[in-house]
C-alpha cells in the first residue's frame, strides 16, 4: 500500500502562482471570514487540503494527528494504528504508512522561518509502488485564509545533469536532454537544519535498465536511450548536493555536491558491474574503437600497402593517439604514422567526434579541416 512521511517547511516571505482556497472556515456574504493565525506545525498542517498533499499524483492522504501518552499517534489508510514524528521545535512532522505491505508513501512537511518571519510549508512525498521509488516537492505560503502555490520560486530549476561530470555534460547536453527528463530524484526535506539534500533516485535507473515499464510514457526504455541511460550512469560526477535556504531570498540555492565513489556504482545497479567498475577500460575501449575505425578508412588502407610494398615490407603503417577531447576542441586527434626505424612520419591527420564517430580530415598545409567526402573530392581534381 502506501508509507507516508509528512514533512512540513516553514519558509518565509513567498509569494506564488496558483491560489488554492484551504480555510477550514465558510465566509459569509455578509461578513468576511476571520483571519486565521497559525503558529507552529501542527497549526499549519491541520489548515492543509487533501489535494496540497497530493505531489505528480503522489501521496495525497491527510491523517489525524492525536497526542498520547510517550508522543503522538494516527491511523494508517490500511486502519492500524501509526506513531508519526511531530516535532514542534524543529517544525517538523514525518508520517511513515505502509498500508498492506504492497507499497509504500511517506508524506514529510518541515517549518522553517525567513528573516520577515513570512512562513512557507514545503511538502515532500515519497512513494514506493512495489517496483521503484517516486519523489514530489512543493512549496505553498498560507496568506489571508488562502494557500498558494510557491514552487516555482522555492526551488531553482534542476535537472540530471546536476549529477553529471561538467565536461561529460557540456559534450553531450543536446544527446541527452530527453533522458533528462525523463529521470528524477529524490529530496530530503531537514528535520534538523535549513538544507534540502537532492541525490540520484538509484531504484527508478535500475529499474528502467531491468527493461522494466516507463512510468512517464507506458512503455519500456528502447534499445538505444537505455544504451544513452548506460553512459549516463557511467559518467556519473556526484551523488548528490544541497540546496541551502536563503533566509533573506526567500529561496533555496544550490551549495555543496557530494562526489561520487565509482567503485561504488556497480553497487548500484548491479546489471552494470562489467561497465561501470573501471572507468579508464571504457575510455580504453572507446580509443581503441577510434583507432579501429580510422584504420580501416579505404585511403588509409591504401597508403598502408604502398608503404609495406615501397620498404620491401620493412615498414608499416599504424595510426596513434595524438590528442585527447577539450572542451575547446572536442574530438580525438589521431595521426596515421609511419615507423621508418628513427621516428614516426605522419601521413595524414585525422579528427574524431566521440559522440558519433565522424571523422574529419585535417590537412596541414592549408590548415582546414574538411568532412571525409570533401577531402574526397578534393583529391580527385588533384589527380
């Protein structure tokens, strides 16, 4: 069924976009409903609707919170009875329902406090479906007996890529902006502190690489966006970050990111132990890939064999490494050289895109770069 955490951020002074009409009160048409004061968390909390609990069609549940003797006490949907944490201090409260042991939804709602004393009540839900994990996050301020929705002002904007190495994500933002948005993450919201920590929603990659059905599209990951999900897992840069509350702002920034452990990857999704343990055999692999594909390019084929017959089959042909991608020149750069005994003679130089494997043809006493077919064409009207 369902497990839920409740966590309830106070945060001061926002202002939102949907208004949501949550006072408990009915005004009359003749005088105007009293305004209603709320102080601590339960205050707010007990104000909150039904639907503010509900986060991406997430959650959605409100319980009745009752103190008794050694904390507090409520129901779960399932009718047994649940100890939620309530922590008035910290304004906090954090309701666990497992329901019948099929799922799980955990709602969490924290209090914290602007320096205009302006409250706002964040709302995070997580919730297991007896496959993978899901997580929500909203904000709402309540203002003149009303709520409103202040999300999009609490929060920066993120996507995956956050958890991405910067040269790996300025390489190939373009190639993987649909499983950007196709991946989440989860949020947790503090007990103790002003920092949300957002970190990599391990369950939902795993279970998309398992062939498993796509939440967002009804369908399973193909071929070739769970190879892109592969990579992307492979060039993982950290495991999470904060967002630290900007008291003044009224607004959550990104701070410190927490580096991720590749040996520890494999751990993590298990299907990928052979790829992911050593990083530096996937760059050899991809070099080696390259070399290959320029090796076997009909021109260079070619000079190999005059070469090999010109020195009576004393000398060959090989083609090297010259210069790895920069974030400046984002390509290979690989020679085609020829070993005469003393040093290497370079007979053409050649440029590779990683991304797709296009080469480029860099001829040297002009200083241009051309696409294999020009250079091609260029050769022809030289004969």
């Amino acid at each position: 069924m369902k497990k839920i955490t409740i966590l309830l951020a106070l945060l001061f002074g926002f202002a939102g976009p949907s208004e949501l009409n949550a006072t408990p009160y009915v005004a009359s048409s003749k005088a105007p409903a009293p305004q209603i004061h709320p102080v601590n968390i339960l205050d707010y909390y007990s104000l909150l609707p039904e639907k503010l609990l509900s986060i991406n069609s997430l959650g959605g549940f409100k319980y009745s919170l009752k103190k008794a003797k050694g904390g507090w006490i409520t129901h779960s949907l399932a009718g047994y009875g649940l100890q939620p944490v309530v922590d008035i201090k910290n304004g906090y409260i954090q309701i666990d329902d497992e329901g019948t042991g099929g799922g799980s939804v955990t709602e969490t709602v924290v209090l914290f406090r602007k320096a205009d004393k302006e409250a706002l009540i964040g709302v995070g839900i997580e919730e297991f479906d007896g496959f993978h994990m899901d997580y929500g996050l909203a904000f709402y301020e309540f203002r003149n007996n009303h709520w409103k929705d202040v999300t999009n002002k609490a929060l920066p904007t993120l996507t995956f890529k956050e958890f991405l190495q910067e040269k790996y994500v300025k390489l190939t933002l373009d190639k993987t902006s649909r499983i950007f948005r196709m991946l989440s993450w989860r949020y947790q919201l503090p007990r103790y502190g002003t920092s949300i920590t957002v970190s990599i929603n391990h369950s939902q990659i795993q279970f998309l690489l398992d062939n498993e059905v796509d939440k967002k599209t009804g369908k399973p990951l193909d071929q070739k966006n769970k190879e892109l999900l592969s990579e992307l897992v492979q060039n993982l840069g950290y495991e999470s970050f904060l967002l630290n509350w900007n008291r003044r702002e009224g607004r959550f920034e990104p701070g410190e990111k927490k580096v991720m452990d590749y040996k520890t990857i494999a751990g993590y999704f298990e299907n990928m132990k052979d790829d992911v343990s050593f990083r530096k055999e996937s760059k050899a692999q991809l070099e080696k890939k390259i070399l290959t594909k320029v090796l076997e390019l009909p021109e260079v084929r070619e000079r190999a064999k005059e070469i090999d017959s010109l020195s009576h089959h004393t000398r060959k042909l090989k083609v090297m490494i010259a210069g790895e991608p920069t974030e400046e020149e984002p390509y290979y750069y690989v020679k085609a050289v020829e070993d005469n005994g003393g040093n290497f003679v370079t007979h053409l130089h050649f440029y590779v895109d990683p991304k797709n494997m296009e080469i480029k043809v860099y001829d040297v006493v002009e200083d241009l770069t051309f696409t294999l077919e020009e250079w091609r064409k260029r050769e022809l009207k030289r004969r």
